[in-house]
C-alpha cells in the first residue's frame, strides 16, 4: 500500500480503489469498486482511509487503482483456481466467515422435527414458528439470495463456526445423509437443487448453471459442500408463506430489507 492511500486529500467520491473489507478477518481479501463515502475523518490513517463503496462495502483503502482499469467489483471467488475453474473449500474456510462467505454446520437439522419439538425447541425462534420443518432449508435460501442480491458469495455447509474467535470446527455433511431420499453425495447435490426450484423465481432456477457451482471437498475425514453463488443482475425475491422477501448481505450476516429499504437499494444496485 502506497503512501497515498493512507492519506485523506488523495482520496474523493467516485474514485476507483481497492480496499480490504472490514469483515476479512485475515486482512488478505481484496475488493475494487467505487468510493461512494469516505468515513476516516483524520488527514491519514496508518491502515488506510476507511470508506464506503458504491456496492455496500466498508473497508479500508489498499490501492487506488489507475483510471484506465476496469470499475467493476471483482466478483470472482476467493481461492478461485482459474486454470481449473475450481475452488478451494479449505483455503475459504481459514479465511474465515465475512461478506463473501458463510458457515452453517448443517441445511437440514429441522427436516424431521415434530410439531412437539418445534413447541419445545430451545431457543425459541420466529424462523422455526413461521416455517416449521422446512426452516433450515428456508435459513439456506435466504443467505443464496443475500448473495445473489449483493456481490456474491459461497456458503459452506459442513462447517461450524467458533462465536468464540477460535479455530472453526469442520463436521461434515456426512451427518445428513441419512435425511435424504437418496443417503449419498449426489442425494445432498440433488436436494440443493430441488431448494433452489422451491424458494427461488424461475429466471434463477432456470439458469442455474450461471449463478449457482456445486461442489464437494473432502477436509480430513469429512466432506464439506460449497455452494457458489453470483452476483445477480436482476433483484431476486423468496417467495416465503406466499410472501415475497428481499436479503442482501451486510458485512458477514444476512439481512432482510423492508419497504422504502429495498426501492433505495434495487435503484442503486441494479440501476
């Protein structure tokens, strides 16, 4: 990081730079778009200006690139190999969850509960009340349409987070095969699909091969499913109870916009 970056009077809206998001952990992960705010009130910063970009993101200013480079945001994957068009669960699981990626240790922990245990299930959730059943599958779609909503992303499944700041625990999908119809790796695949054609419009589900890359690792002794998902060029809506819902991603967590919220973010995302 050059001089220049650190220092506020260098820097102005509708520059093109390149920032470290402020919820990489690991300090590595690179995002270009365009300052929309810049935040550091100070004349320099030794990390770096902090400010907005045009597409939501928040970090700290690593380069200003050349007028002449291209003003989109890199939408390509972290750990992406792209001489095999491959990625690396392992290398996205030690960065760790941020914007771009997100852990769940299992998709179908409530899939065999009973109106019984949903009644006694501890702690008490609107999400398990409203869906039943299905709610961990309805948890999934909602972060898939976060990323599609925002800049993309991969979600991890296999993997549970340590809240505590300590080293993320691989468990494995393993542990699930046995609530497939079909108890393997292709049933897990197939599942993943039939989600996407449950909760998602047909404009997605049917051009699943451009937003959505499906794949296994095997970690040690377990297996982890990654799903891949691309940033959409079109606002996408859940249809949940007959209801229509918009997520995007903010920071390292999904969230759910409402009303006026989601007219001011669709005209400046997808104008």
């Amino acid at each position: 990081m050059g001089t220049k970056d650190k220092i506020h009077k260098n820097l102005e809206a509708g520059m093109t730079v390149e920032i470290n998001p402020r919820a990489d952990r690991s300090g590595k992960q690179r995002i270009r778009g365009i300052i929309s705010e810049i935040l550091t009130k100070a004349d320099r910063h030794p990390h770096g200006i902090l400010v907005n970009l045009e597409t939501g993101e928040t970090g700290r200013v690593k380069q200003v690139v050349d007028a002449g480079s291209s003003t989109l945001v890199n939408t390509v994957p972290p750990a992406l190999d792209n001489k095999t068009g491959t990625i690396s669960l392992a290398a996205l699981i030690k960065e760790g969850e941020n914007h771009r990626i997100e852990f769940k240790d299992r998709a179908l922990w409530s899939t065999n509960y009973t109106s019984e245990d949903i009644k006694n299930h501890r702690p008490q959730t609107k999400e398990l009340h409203a869906f039943g059943k299905v709610t961990s599958k309805v948890i999934v779609a909602k972060i898939i349409a976060s990323f599609l909503n925002s800049n993309g992303g991969t979600l991890i499944v296999g993997v549970k987070e340590n809240k505590e700041g300590g080293q993320d625990q691989i468990v494995g999908i393993e542990q699930e095969f046995s609530k497939l119809k079909d108890s393997c790796q292709d049933g897990y695949r197939r599942m993943i699909v039939d989600l996407i054609k449950d909760y998602f419009p047909s404009n997605i589900f049917n051009h699943l091969d451009q937003y959505f890359r499906i794949v296994f690792e095997k970690i040690g002794d377990d297996t982890v499913c990654g799903i891949t998902v691309s940033k959409s060029d079109k606002r996408v809506f859940l249809k949940l109870n007959n209801n229509d819902h918009f997520f995007i991603r903010t920071d390292a967590s999904t969230r759910e916009l409402i009303g006026e919220e989601v007219v001011d973010y669709c005209q400046s995302r997808f104008s």
